[in-house]
C-alpha cells in the first residue's frame, strides 16, 4: 500500500494508463463520529476542491474511463458510478449534494 497524494492531480499524474486506483479517504470519519457539523462541512469542501471536482472533470475529458464514489454509513455503503457518457447528458441538471445524498440514501442511482 502506498502513502495517498495530496490530490486528484498528482495521482492521475502519477497513475499508468489503463491502470485502477482505489482511494481511502478518511478525513471525515472523525467529524462524524465527533458530531461536529463544521469540521464535517470543511472537510467535505476539501475533498470536492481536492479530489472529487478534479475527478470529475478528468472524466468529462475522458482521462478518466470510470469513476466509483463509496461512502460507508451507519446503515450501509453509498455508491455512485459514473463514466464518461454521463458526463454529457446535459439534459440532467446538477443536484445539490443534499439530494444526491438523499437519493443515494434510497438506494437509487
């Protein structure tokens, strides 16, 4: 196991063609077990700045092939799959993260 970059960047930078990477991202684990709403917050606008918003448009520009989000909760994992011919169906709005996270929460995709 290696140490995880600082950021979506340096890891596709870093990462061979045609190769998978798995990410643990964990920085937000103590937020919640700590119950403490503005780490949570902060934490969750690093990793979209860091990570998740670098990420995306990797795949939009098709550097990416596949992208596979997991979150772990109290009562199951979350998952959301995207590839990059999502990426153009434009007539989808963009969700807040409160309603991706409620559909998710459904188990819907």
């Amino acid at each position: 196991m290696q140490a995880i970059p600082g950021d979506a960047g340096t890891l596709l930078a870093q990462a061979t063609r045609g190769s998978r990477q798995l990410l643990v991202l964990d920085s937000l684990q103590s937020p919640v077990q700590y119950e403490d709403a503005d780490a949570y917050r902060a934490g969750l606008l690093d990793l979209e700045a860091r990570w998740f918003a670098p990420l995306q448009k990797a795949l939009a520009a098709g550097k990416i092939q596949r992208l596979r989000l997991e979150a772990s909760t109290a009562y199951a994992a979350l998952t959301w799959d995207s590839d990059r011919r999502a990426q153009w169906q434009l007539w989808r709005r963009p969700q807040p993260l409160a309603a991706t996270a409620q559909v998710l929460a459904r188990g819907e995709q």
